[in-house]
C-alpha cells in the first residue's frame, strides 16, 4: 500500500533530533514557556521574516487569537464583516464567528482553488474590515490587485498560513505578506508538531503583545488578567519538536515540489484535472496534490483497489456543514463542485520515486 502520509516515516528521520529533545525538555523540569518555545519562536520568525512569532494552542486558535487582539484593539467591532474564501477548512471560519464577526464568504478561483481576488472588491461594504484569505492546500494566495485593495479600503489582511509554511511570493515568505498569519503544526502538515501546535506571526508589536495574553488567560503578569483571555499555549516539548524539524523544512519542502512537478508533467489523462504547476510569481509547497475528477468515488476505489490511499479535502463545504445552518440555503457552485470532485493524492517528503511512478501510471490507465 502506498499510504497518503506515512508519519511515522517521516518523523523518523528526525529521530535522533526528536530523542534529544525530548529528554532535554523533561530533564529541564519546565514544560510550559520556557526556553524551548522562545527558541522555537526565534526560529520561525527568523525563518519567516516576520518580526514577532508566538507561539499557541493550535492553527485555529491561531486564528481566534488574531482577531480577538484586533477587536481588543480597537480596529475590530463586533459584527464586522471579513471576507474569507467559499472553499476553505471550517476553521478559517469557526475563527471570525467565534469572535461574532460575519464572514463573507466568496467564491475560489476554480485552477488554484484559492481565493478569487477578482470577485473580492464586489462583496466589500462599509462594515468590511478585513480579509482572512487562505494559501490553501500549500498554493500561494497573493496578488498586486489584492494590495491594491487593501490600501483603497483600509483593510487588514489576515494569512490562514495552516498548510503553507515556506511558501513564498516575489521572495516573501507566506505568514510575511499580511498585518498577520495564523500557522498550524498539526502533525500532518508540512511542519508537524507530535501532537497539536500553531503560531501567530506579525510585525505588528502591539498585536503580537496582545496575543501573547490572550494566549496566557489574558495576563501578562501572573495573576494579573487584564483581559478575558483563553488558555492557548504552545507547550515545550511540542516547541522544542518543531525546532528540530524546522531545520529540515526547506528540503522537505523541495521534496514535496519534485513530486508535484513529476504529477503534473507525467499524468495524462483527460478524465483528471490537474492543478496548475507553476503558478505565477508564488512558490508553492504542495502541502496537498489535489485533483478533480468527475466521478470521485469510482477514482478514489480504483486506487484503492491497486494499493493507493487517497483523501478527500474537503468532502463538505463549510456552508453546507449542520454547524452553520444559517448558510445551508446558500449557493456557492464553484465551490461545490471543487468540494463534489476534489481528490488528494499522496504527497510528502518520504514518498518514493517508484512510488510516484506508480500513482502516474495506474491514474494514466484509469478509464
């Protein structure tokens, strides 16, 4: 079986790293804001460009966290409007509801699966403050039109930067473009924690500041809350993980792009829509190889039968989830279809030449 990621694997190529670290972390005797995460948080900045990295619970808290220093800080209000793609995971959502902010959701550009920033301006009113855009699936979501934007109506761009660590545009990091950026460590990604991990990155100092206490139940000082915060909080060994992967994730990352160029220029099969490779002046980093197919299911059982796992991301579309009720009329076609056809193949730094090979031939036999 070619299994879609095999996290062990790859997790054993740090071994002797991650070993290391963890008896360093519990000889230490200090397992929460330590040293290990403000090494960790020097590193990603470092790696990022960003000035201020913090690091947190998880990718959506990432997210929560951002806008809940935005609303403290005044540039927020309550019931404003962000605009956010169609297409996106449902944190990008559940982040701007959870702050009783209203999301407006928008239509993907259906080659990249990305925010269509050509459609944006028409859904900008007087209550929009910002736009949360995602660089899904690893694809850089950034354009001079989208800047252009941003300076004519006073809007703050907020990177959902979970799958795209490394990705850059003209040179600039992806978690470097926007006011801010929201990153995931789940252990899938292309830099995963062993358990659940994100970070915030700005350089904005009084926003990197007011995450950091919110994070920690709203205090700067011990038993000093100034605000109503949250208990978000990277732990230390998580911190001190992903400061040894961290090291190798420009080479995984090259890895992930091999493969995704050997996809796009070996499968021929005009039942299979491929994404496109590459993609103006971003570099992406293929956190996901999604494709479409008309009849998914018949695809992805095919596969399976011939040794190959695959994933759906995302099956359900966030307005058409039980969650949101209060969308489930609404009508998104572009995105539906994405959600309707989109099937991810197997991608990740320790995936084999004679593994490409075989996906490319068995998807150019398929009929």
């Amino acid at each position: 079986m070619i299994k879609f990621l095999d996290l062990e694997k790859i997790n054993s190529l740090h071994k002797e790293g991650l070993i290391e670290a963890s008896q360093r972390v519990i000889n230490s005797g200090w397992y929460l804001m330590g040293n290990e995460l403000k090494t960790f948080e020097t590193k990603l900045a470092s790696y990022t460009g960003a000035k201020h990295a913090i690091g947190v619970a998880n990718g959506l808290d990432a997210l929560r966290l951002i806008l809940r220093a935005y609303l403290e800080l005044g540039v927020l209000n309550e019931g404003d409007e962000i605009i956010v793609p169609a297409n996106t995971y449902i944190a990008s959502i559940l982040a701007i509801t959870d702050n009783k902010l209203v999301p407006i959701l928008v239509e993907p550009n259906i080659h990249t699966y990305n925010l269509d920033i050509d459609l944006i301006e028409a859904h900008i009113t007087l209550k929009t403050k910002a736009i949360l855009l995602v660089h899904l699936y690893g694809q850089v979501c950034w354009s001079d039109t989208l800047l252009q934007l941003r300076d004519k109506y006073d809007l703050k761009i907020i990177e959902d930067n979970a799958q795209s660590i490394g990705a850059t545009w003209r040179g600039i990091s992806t978690g470097n473009l926007g006011d801010a950026a929201g990153f995931s460590f789940y252990p899938g990604k292309n830099l995963g924690a062993l358990g659940d991990g994100g970070a915030v990155t700005t350089n904005d100092e009084a926003l990197s500041s007011l995450v950091r206490s919110l994070g920690n139940y709203g205090s700067k000082v011990k038993y000093q809350n100034e605000y109503k915060g949250l208990n978000s909080r990277l732990d230390e060994i998580q911190a001190a993980f992903l400061s040894v992967k961290i090291d190798s994730i420009n080479q995984e990352n090259d890895r992930r792009k091999t493969i995704a160029k050997a996809y796009c220029e070996g499968i021929k099969n005009d039942l299979i829509q491929l994404p496109i490779y590459p993609a103006d002046a971003g570099e992406h980093v293929w956190h996901l190889f999604v494709i479409r197919t008309d009849n998914r299911n018949k695809l992805q059982n095919y596969l399976s039968e011939n040794g190959v796992q695959t994933l759906i991301h995302y099956p359900i579309p966030p307005h058409k989830q039980i969650a949101y009720k209060e969308y489930n009329n609404l009508s998104f076609p572009l995105t539906e279809k994405i959600h309707n056809e989109v099937l991810s193949l197997p991608i990740s730094p320790v995936l084999t030449d004679e593994e490409v090979n075989e996906v490319i031939l068995l998807l150019n036999l398929y009929k």
